[in-house]
C-alpha cells in the first residue's frame, strides 16, 4: 500500500510529546533518558519537513545541553562534596558567618555529580520532547484548535511559539546574507555582528504575523456579552489551575491522593464548562481543516503509551528507573522502559511521510531587506 505524503495533525505530534515528556519526568535513568531522546530525534529526522519550525529542534539540543552542563557546574561550586567517592578536591572559599550552611568549592564526590547529571538529563530529555513537537507540528495550524473561548490567549501562545522557529530560520538567513557579503568574521566579532539582525528579524516577523492574525479577526470577542466572558474566563482559569494540581499530584508521588486524580477530573470538568459557556456565542469557521486518521491516532497512542508504561514501571520496578547513588549502582534498563523506547520511535515509521518542498512563509521585503542590510 502507497502511503501519499501529508502532513500529521499538528494535535497528534503535541499529544505524542507530551507523552514523551511524561515518560521521561517518571525516571533519572541516564540510559532510559538517552533513549527516549533519541527516539524524539530519529522521529524528527524522518518526518519533518522543510518548512521554518522544523529547524528550532538543534537548539532544543543546544539548549539541553547547556542545562546538564549547569546543573553539573552547580553542584560543583556549591558544595559537591555529599558522597564517599571524593574526585577531586578544590580550593574552598570561606564565607562569612551570616553564609553558615552554604559552600563554596571544596571536595567534588561522584554521588553529587552523578546526582546533577541524572536531574538534568531529565530537564534536558523534558525539554527535547516538547521541541521535537515544535520542530514537527505547524505552529500557526495548532491555534485552529483552540477553542474559540481561549483565542484571546491562543493568539498571544502562537505567536510565542513562533519565536523559536522565526529564530532559526533568521539565523541561517542572516549568515547567508554575510557570507554573500564576503563576511568572514568568526569568534565574538561574528557574534556581535549575526545576533542583533536576528534578534530584530525573528522579533519583527513573529509581530508581522500577531498583526496578521489580527487583521483577520483572531481574538475577538465578538458579540458575547461580557459578563459571560468573564464568567468562562472565571472558570476556564480556575479549572486549568486544578489541572495543573491535578497533574503535578499524579507526577509527584509524595504529593497526596485527594491532589491528584481527583482534583484533576474535578479541574477538566470546570474548565469544560468554561470553555463551552465562553465559546457558545463565538462563532468561527475553519478553512482546510487537518484530517484526524489512523496515523494521528497511532501517533498520538504511541506517546500515550510510553508514558502509560514508564508509570507501569514505577509501581512494578521503581528501583529501575532511579539508580541508586548511595552505594553507586550501574544503571539497568528494564523491559517496561525498553518497550516505551519502541512505542515512542514508532511513528517514525508508522506514519506518512512529509510534502516534499513545503513552502517556507517569507517575510515581508521590508523586514528581509533590513535584516539582510544590518548583517
């Protein structure tokens, strides 16, 4: 059977990450975290396109880099001392007595900088997964999702979710320009003159596209009085806020039950409600709308799952998933984890394949001209 390129619904990409995120907030296993990044990166490289958003995924790398990187320099000036294992022994700096219980330097243990690296692998593999679905979902496409309640803020996410992508895409076009310029500065000269008409083209493009959006009726109102904008607004917040609760007490497991399932179903049915008595009167038509079929419901399973198997995990074998640092413990890589590592990079293959040639929005001359100038 010939499967013909398309694009996966942006919706099914989020729900497929976010269980990814889930999967690997349930662990500290530096070979599980591995994994599970690697298996966001194998599905990105088969199945982005080449359209601008797919190029902010080597910054999400980037960037989880420098978090494990600060997490271990911040165990290692303060006090990485905690351990048996001492590596190395640095000069300490004495502080005054107001300071007490606060070191700087001084003994670094194995346990400590072991410690730093699984808590940032974890932020690090949290944050790869959330840039995976913004190197593969459109992110202008997701605001026709948002229900016609939350445009106000939708339009205000979007745009900031742009910023990312617009930054990429300004990057490689400003060092196009310079080196179409004989520029061939390199080192802090390079920087200072690449990061301004970046910083200056992505901001300008991402406010081009919030004045578009604008201009053709995103976040208004409409004829809904407001008191029942208020109320929906009311209710929306303080149902998202129970959710948020609700979630984190699932997540945190010495958070305790009353915060967890049940607050979370309490908070979705409150802000079910706001949303359906904000959204009543708002009307809004959708052009094109993104097909939902088997593949976006495969794709969004397989996040699901890997999430579902990780918490199986954690009530099967938790000891698994949290190597132990005190005695030091080589890390194990169970079954349970091994199969959410293959759900999770199955829709690499269990999905169809991208347009070819997806046509990149340009900016406006205007702005492409003055960064091009300034570089």
């Amino acid at each position: 059977m010939v499967v013909l390129p398309r694009a996966v619904h942006p919706g099914a990409w989020w729900l497929w990450a976010l269980g990814l995120a889930t999967a690997a907030s349930r662990t500290t296993n530096p070979i599980i975290l591995a994994l599970i990044a690697t298996a966001a990166g194998i599905v990105v490289a088969r199945r982005r396109s080449d359209a601008p958003w797919a190029l902010a995924f080597r910054l999400y790398l980037i960037l989880g880099g420098l978090i494990v990187a600060s997490r271990l320099l911040f165990r290692i000036v303060f006090g990485g001392g905690g351990g048996t294992h001492i590596l190395v022994t640095l000069p300490g700096v004495p502080l005054p007595a107001w300071a007490a219980g606060i070191r700087l330097f001084g003994p670094v243990a194995a346990e400590e900088l072991l410690g730093g690296l699984y808590d940032g692998l974890r932020l690090a593999t949290m944050l790869v997964c959330l840039g995976a679905a913004n190197a593969l979902a459109n992110p202008k496409r997701l605001l026709k999702l948002v229900p016609a309640a939350l445009y106000e803020a939708g339009t205000a996410v979007i745009v900031a979710l742009s910023v990312a992508p617009q930054l990429a895409e300004s990057v490689l076009r400003v060092r196009r320009a310079r080196r179409l310029r004989g520029g061939a500065g390199k080192g802090v000269r390079a920087l200072r003159a690449i990061l301004l008409p970046v910083l200056a083209d992505a901001l300008d493009r991402s406010l081009t596209l919030a004045a578009a959006m604008d201009a053709r009726g995103y976040a208004r109102a409409g004829s809904t009085p407001r008191p029942i904008r208020l109320a929906g607004g009311a209710l929306v917040v303080g149902g998202l806020l129970g959710v948020c609760v609700g979630v984190y007490g699932l997540l945190d497991a010495t958070t305790p039950r009353p915060l967890g399932l049940p607050l979370l179903a309490a908070g979705g049915a409150v802000a079910a409600a706001g949303l359906l008595l904000g959204g009543r009167r708002v009307q809004r038509s959708r052009y094109r709308p993104d097909p939902w079929r088997l593949p976006e419901t495969v794709t969004a399973l397989a996040g699901i799952g890997a999430g579902a198997l990780l918490f199986t995990s954690a009530a099967v074998d938790p000891a698994n998933l949290y190597p132990s640092l005190s005695p030091l413990a080589w890390p194990q890589l169970g079954v349970l984890p091994a199969l959410a590592v293959v759900l999770a990079a199955a829709p690499a293959w269990l999905t169809p394949p991208p347009q070819a040639g997806t046509p990149a929005e340009p900016a406006p001359v205007a702005d492409r001209d003055r960064a091009e100038v300034t570089a």
